[in-house]
C-alpha cells in the first residue's frame, strides 16, 4: 500500500475517533460504513475484529491478553486501543474482572 493510502487512512481513523459516540453508533448500523471503517483498521486490528465477530459472549481481557507472543506485545496494544478508540471493542467492568466486548 502506498505512502498516500495510509495517510488516507491514518486520517480516516483519527476523524472517526473524534465523533461523539452516537454518530459511530449511527455509522456501525450501516454495513457499507462498517466495511469502509474495517479495511481502514491496521491489519492487526482486522485480525482481531475477525476472531471475535462471531463470539457469543464477551471475552475476558486475560484470553485477548493471551494472544500475542512477547516480541509482539506492542502491536497487540495498539491493535486494541485503536479498537478501543473507535468503540468497536468496549471495556466493561464486571465482577470478576474487565471483559472486552
């Protein structure tokens, strides 16, 4: 992917994360944002995004927390804050523990 595409990205990402929380909840409603919104996540992101779209119930923090070796702790961050900013993964805090949702 180009220099300009990422860029195009990168700016996409940062102007959906300074939306109120409604207007994403309006977006994430429209199949053709959620798909705009997807192909715009760094690709870790997207692998996560996979992994949990068809989960039942909400996945602890320890489990999510349990999927990147060491080397790769710091794109694992990443990847979840930036889900974590654009309110597609919500943390709540439940007796027991945070669950990612």
């Amino acid at each position: 992917v180009g220099q300009g595409m990422e860029t195009s990205k990168n700016d996409l990402l940062t102007y959906l994360q300074g939306l109120p929380s409604a207007v994403l909840d309006h977006l994430y409603g429209q199949p053709a944002a959620c798909m705009g919104i997807f192909r715009g996540l760094p690709y870790l992101s997207r692998i996560y995004v996979l992994r949990t779209l068809f989960a039942q119930q909400e996945i602890p923090d320890s489990v999510i927390d349990a999927w990147p070796a060491t080397q790769g702790r710091s794109d694992h961050d990443e990847a979840v804050a930036k889900l974590q900013s654009l309110r597609i993964w919500n943390d709540e805090t439940l007796p027991g523990g945070r669950i990612s949702t």
